[in-house]
C-alpha cells in the first residue's frame, strides 16, 4: 500500500507542475532571471552593499558614508521589489506558495486522522469569496 501512497505522490507532484499556479511561477521567474535592467539593478545593489560593508568593518569608519550607504540600499531594494516583474513573480511564488500548502495540510491532517472537511475548499482569489484558507 506504502508504494500506491508514493506513486499517487508522484502523480500529484506532476499536476501541481502543470497547474496555472506552477506555470505562472515558472514563467515569472525566468522573465525575472533574463530582465537585463533587473540585473543591472541587483548588480548596483549588492556593489552598494559590498561598500557598505567595507565600510562598517573599518576601524575608523565613516558614519555619514556609512547613512548614506544605507539609505542608497533601502532605497535600492525598494526600487528592485517596486518592478513590475518583482511584483508579478511574488505574486505568482504566493499563489504557488498557498497551493502547496494547502496540498500539504490536507495531507498532514488526514495522516495525523484530524481531516475536515473545510480543507476541501479551495482558494479562487478572490477574499470576498473566503473562508478562511488564506
């Protein structure tokens, strides 16, 4: 019975990589990957990063540069997670992200004998139409 159990697994895994869900996901993180302006940005992050760091570990370090680096940062993550390509991959990593999990407490309460029925309810979305899943 253990080898059913894991084949049904096995076919579930499938349908979850060809759901909206994963497909959206999947597609989202490879135009999130090849954006070359996203790239530039990250690279501009993580030298501005680089230099903040630097600088704390100076013995004498500069608190001013060290604000400024800072703000430059923030500022830098903001205008990264601000994209509409950042937007639309975490988006689409949440929806993938519920799906999972959903998948995963029905399984985890059917094994532990504690199922309810209300897990049978799926998310569409929309918050007007929730019953708590979210």
């Amino acid at each position: 019975m253990g080898s059913e159990i894991i084949e049904m697994a096995k076919e579930l895994g499938a349908k979850i990589q060809k759901s909206k869900e994963f497909l959206d996901f999947k597609s989202f993180k490879e135009k999130m990957d090849s954006d070359e302006n996203l790239s530039n940005m990250r690279k501009e992050f993580n030298n501005i990063k680089e230099n903040l760091n630097k600088e704390i570990s100076q013995e004498n370090s500069d608190k001013d540069k060290i604000k400024d680096l800072s703000n430059k940062l923030r500022d830098m993550y903001e205008k990264i997670n601000d994209t509409k390509i950042v937007c639309d991959y975490e988006k689409a990593k949440k929806n993938l992200d519920l799906l999972v999990n959903n998948i995963n407490n029905i399984i985890n309460e059917s094994a532990h004998g504690t199922f309810s029925k209300s897990l049978l309810s799926s998310c569409n979305g929309s918050c007007s139409t929730c019953d708590g899943c979210c």
